[in-house]
C-alpha cells in the first residue's frame, strides 16, 4: 500500500475487550464484506472498507480514531506542538511503525504514524 504524508491514511475503531474486536470484525464482514488481517492479538485491519480501518484492543471505549501519516514523525510531533496542539501520547512502537496521539484545539483526538 501506498502511503501519502500528510493525508489520513486509516481510521481505528475500538474494542474493550478481545470477544469485542472478534464480535465487531465479524460484524463488519457480515454487514459490508470486509476481509481482515491479523496483526497479532490485538489489531485487525482492512484495506477493503474504502479508507483502511483497524479495529484494536484498547481498554478504555473511544471515538474513532483518524490516523495521519507522516515520513518524518519527529518534525510532525513538533508542527503539532507549535501550533498548539497536546501531544496525549508519545511517540510508541507498534506493529509495522511507530506513532503519537494528539488533541486538537477543539478537542479531537488523532493520531500520527510513520513507517520510517
């Protein structure tokens, strides 16, 4: 797949519990015929949703997530900073990158990955 910097590259909704990511893949099969691929325990996605989406295990319920892709992290972490955004999670390893979450002013969450 090829990733455009600075375009929203997937979109992550979550699961509060392992039976809660296989009971919404499942029903995102049933419903739309989307097809998954594991990345562990944890993570699904799919490139068959239109815009790629993921469904991960989290603990705690959230919105879903708009995920930006960038190929410099380091300098995205920095725009963010200096135009006011919080950074509400640093940058972190994950399968296949790494990646921070964001709050902008209106109090949105995102999140900016890298595969570099």
């Amino acid at each position: 797949m090829t990733h455009t910097p600075n375009h929203i590259d997937y979109l992550e909704f979550s699961a509060g519990s392992q039976e809660g990511l296989q009971a919404n893949r499942q029903f995102y099969e049933t419903v739309f015929g989307w097809s998954y691929q594991e990345w562990g325990d944890e993570y699904v996605d799919t490139q068959s949703s239109g815009l790629a989406s993921g469904i991960a295990l989290t603990s705690e319920k959230r919105a879903p997530l708009p995920v930006v892709y960038t190929d410099d992290l380091e300098a995205s972490l920095q725009n963010i900073k200096a135009a006011g955004g919080n950074i509400c999670r640093d940058i972190f390893d994950f399968p296949g990158g790494r990646r921070f979450h964001f709050i902008d002013p209106s109090g949105n969450e995102l999140a900016v990955w890298s595969d570099k």
